[in-house]
C-alpha cells in the first residue's frame, strides 16, 4: 500500500531533551515536507525537500532540523524542544510538479512540557 | 507565507444539500489543490486543477478556478454526514518551490 509512515504517533517530551519524528514513504516520491498544525493558524511549512540531500526552510523553520540522505526518509529533529513547538506535525510527499496531490501521514502529536 | 485563504471558515448544512467553500490566493499559481482533513488525521488529496484548468469534476466533487479573479471554489452536491470534515486549499507557485502552501481551512459539518 502507497503510503507515507511516521513515527512515533504520539509524544511527550520535556524541555530540551532532543527528539527525532521519522518520515517515510514507499511511494519513490521526489518531493517531502513536513507541517506543523496549530488551531486557528492552519498547516505551515517547516522545512522540504525537492531531492536527496536538497533541503530548504518554510514559514516556521527554527527550532528544526532535518535531512534527507535517502529518498525514501525525511526525518524531523527538533535538538532542544521547547513548549511553543507543541503541535501536531504532519509529513508529506509527492512525485512532483503537478503530477497530482501531496499523501499526508497520519500525523504525530507532540507535547512538550 | 499563507498564500491561499479558505471561506467561510465553518459551514454547517443538512444531509442532502450542496456545500460550497471558496479559496482565494493573492500570487499566480501553477496549481490548486483541496484536500480534506477527518478530525486530527491527515490531509487526504481530493483534486488538483492546473492554471490552463476551469473546472474539474470528481464524483460528487465539482472544482472551479478562475485565475482572473485569483479565486477557486469546491462544490460537494448532495452532502452526506460522511463528508464532516474540514477542507483545504493548498497552492503551488511558479518560480518558487511548488511545494503547496496551504489556507486555513473551512469546518463543513453535515447534520444527518
């Protein structure tokens, strides 16, 4: 089944302990991008990626890292989490420029505390 | 940067009638796309219409674009409890990452 996979779905965490959410897709898709959704403030782009080791920041970057050293995964690094990156954070991917939509991953709630 | 803004932000029909949510964006586009989100889950694509595109139909889904007036709306006729979601316009420009930047979405409730 195409899919897009993250881990872990659910996460609570403390302040400054670093923490990766991993993101995977079997699909052999070009482009990854991770979000973050907060109420009233809709999904916003952290980071993408356009390619292997072709990264790129969004709207709300800092505070993140991430890499793309395979195609297939696009992991999510947060070094010193904080409480205002509490989120629910969602990977995605496509095959690219209008060759259809993004497949979303079912999404990983973090708390920070 | 937000570039497409869903409206009305909530929406709430009756089984059996048409809903229809609006999309505007503010820079020219390559594409649109509507996806819809169930409570918490993922975004799941509905349809996707290129620039060059006026409308596009799937099932009980109807898309419009009018790129003079930098707006889209999505049609859903004969609306089912099922469809309670909320749902998304995401755009993707020329020139910069044709990554989608997404709206803040419109809440539809279908009461059954």
């Amino acid at each position: 089944e195409a899919q897009v996979t993250q881990n872990p779905r659910y996460l609570i965490t403390v302040t400054g302990k670093k923490l990766t959410v991993t993101c995977s897709q079997n699909m052999n898709h070009e482009y990854m991008s991770w979000y973050r959704q907060d109420p009233g403030l809709g999904l916003r782009q952290i980071y993408y990626s356009m390619n292997v080791e072709v990264t790129d920041k969004g709207d709300v970057p800092e505070g993140y890292k991430v890499s793309r050293k395979e195609k297939r995964n696009f992991p999510l690094i947060l070094e010193s989490p904080s409480p205002n990156q509490t989120s629910l954070y969602f990977c995605a991917s496509s095959a690219g420029q209008g060759l259809g939509g993004y497949t979303f991953g079912s999404g990983t709630r973090l708390t920070v505390v | 940067s937000q570039q497409g803004e869903e409206d009305p932000q909530a929406l709430s029909i009756q089984e059996g009638e048409n809903a229809t949510m609006n999309c505007s964006y503010k820079t020219s586009i390559n594409n649109l796309q509507w996806y819809r989100q169930n409570s918490g889950r993922g975004l799941v694509h509905l349809i996707l219409i290129r620039s060059n595109e006026r409308e596009k139909h799937s099932g009980r889904l109807r898309v419009t674009l009018d790129t003079s007036k930098k707006s889209s709306s999505l049609l859903i006729t004969a609306s089912r409890a099922a469809d309670t979601a909320s749902y998304f316009c995401a755009t993707s420009s020329p020139g910069g990452s044709y990554i989608p930047t997404f709206g803040r979405g419109t809440s539809l409730i279908v009461h059954p």
